[in-house]
C-alpha cells in the first residue's frame, strides 16, 4: 500500500492492468492538495505486490481491494471515495457487490465489463493479451525505457509525472545491470483474458451506492454507449464523458481527473 499522506475525508485509488499504485502520483497529490486523505495500492502481480498462486481470477482483485480497506479500517466509512481506472473500478464494483456498504460511493473510470447477462469463459487470444505478450519486458535502464514509452503510443500521452512513476517503480532491477517489467508481460497477458469472464455486468444491480462512471471523450475501450449501459443497471448510477481523453484519462489530465472527483463526492 502506499500512503500519499494528507488530511480530511479519505480516498482510495485503484489501478488499472499492468500499472501500479504509484502511477496515481499527479492524481494523489492534487488531491491532498485538496484536503483529502489519500492511498493507493499495488494489485497482486504488480508492482511489489506477490503475483497471483491461482490465474489471476478477478474476484482475486477483489479481495485484493477489500483486504486494504480493511487494513485501513475504512471499509463502510461514510466519507470515503473510492476510485478505480478500468480493472481498478471493475474490482470495487465486485467488491462492493460481494460486500454491500464497503464503499459510500465508487468513482469509476472506464470499468472493464462485458455486457451479457450469461457467463463468459476466458479468451486466450484475447487482442489485448496478445499485444501484452508482445511486450518489451528488459531494458538497458530506466532511462531508456521512459524515452522509448514517450516517444510511441500508447503511453506517449500520460502526464510526464504519471509515466516517470510507471517507469521508476514499474521496474526492477536485474542482477546483469538491466531492469525488467514488474508486471510480467504473460502475467499480463493472463489478466486481459481472464477479464473475459469477470461476471461484473451480472453483478451491477447489487452496486447500490452513488456510483459515477467516467469514459473518456476518444477512449477505444469503453466509449460512452458501454458506460451508459453499465448505468442503467446501477440502481444509483449516473455517466460523465471527461473531454479530450482516451482510455487513460486519469493518467492524462489530473486536473480534470480530480475536478471530477471532488465534483462526485460533493454531490453524494
């Protein structure tokens, strides 16, 4: 877990695949700016987090949530704002479906579902997995590595503060010299296909807290029809479309990221 420190009404952030709690630095800071008190956390295969013994079911990133709040001793607490992007808000919505009134209100940024009311079974050849099985996982240094993400999408468009975390903490060092992916490309690749079958679509209508569900205005992952479906089975549910970002909007704008969170808990 990494806590960012700060005072007043609590604020958990989650992740999405194949980052790690710190990539939240530009988001986490604004917000104790803002008078917030703020944590973050590394999912199980990332960052230091262990990775999974099982294959990365995501009822697993579930647990993963509820055990921090736990720890934290805010699970039910009546200020907290939960945030998640993309597998980070899938996993508080099974969370809070599993164990209604954990969570006052969820902030959810383009949560992974699938829209169908009967079981999916994982795909293994999954278009994202295959791209994570793809990916360069060793570098001559981080340097090098942060030169290379910014200079070609997908993470060319991140907030410099946001990329330089993923890189810094994101990687670990080798004992040739060179670092590596903590989050392991087929750990990855795994995570994307299992998503496939994460069940949250059948779950919504047991999300009963003020839940607002954010996609972005060019985002290829969860445009707003998706989240507007996803909506309409939230008994508590309303849709915001944050302007001039894609699929990694809270990695992109912080400002408009956290303009969008205070606005949310204000109103709930």
């Amino acid at each position: 877990m990494h806590d960012w420190g700060g005072d007043g009404h609590p604020v958990l952030l989650a992740h999405p695949t194949g980052f790690h709690g710190r990539t939240w630095a530009p988001v986490a800071a604004r917000l104790v700016d803002a008078g917030r008190r703020v944590w973050s956390f590394d999912y199980r295969g990332h960052g230091d987090s262990d990775p999974s013994p099982d294959a990365y079911q995501w009822s697993e990133f579930a647990d993963d949530v509820m055990a921090v709040v736990r720890d934290l001793g805010i699970a039910g607490e009546s200020t907290l704002l939960a945030c998640g992007h993309s597998k980070g808000a899938s996993s508080l919505l099974l969370g809070e479906a599993r164990e209604p009134g954990t969570f006052a209100r969820l902030w959810c940024y383009e949560p992974i579902v699938f829209p169908s009311d009967e079981p999916l079974s994982p795909q293994d050849d999954f278009p994202l997995s295959e791209g994570a099985r793809r990916r360069r996982a060793v570098w001559r240094s981080r340097d090098e590595a942060y030169a290379s993400y910014v200079s070609r999408p997908p993470l060319d468009v991140l907030d410099p503060d946001a990329l330089r975390a993923y890189v810094d903490y994101g990687l670990r060092d080798r004992p040739d010299g060179q670092v590596e992916l903590k989050c392991r490309p087929e750990d990855e690749a795994t995570i994307y296909a299992m998503g496939v079958a994460n069940g949250v679509y059948q779950r919504l209508g047991d999300v009963r807290c003020p839940t607002l569900v954010v996609c972005g205005e060019h985002t290829d992952a969860i445009p707003a029809k998706l989240g507007e479906m996803i909506v309409e089975r939230l008994p508590d549910g309303r849709i915001e479309v944050m302007p001039g970002v894609g699929h990694f909007g809270p990695m992109q704008d912080a400002d408009a990221t956290v303009a969008s969170m205070l606005r949310f808990a204000a109103a709930t």
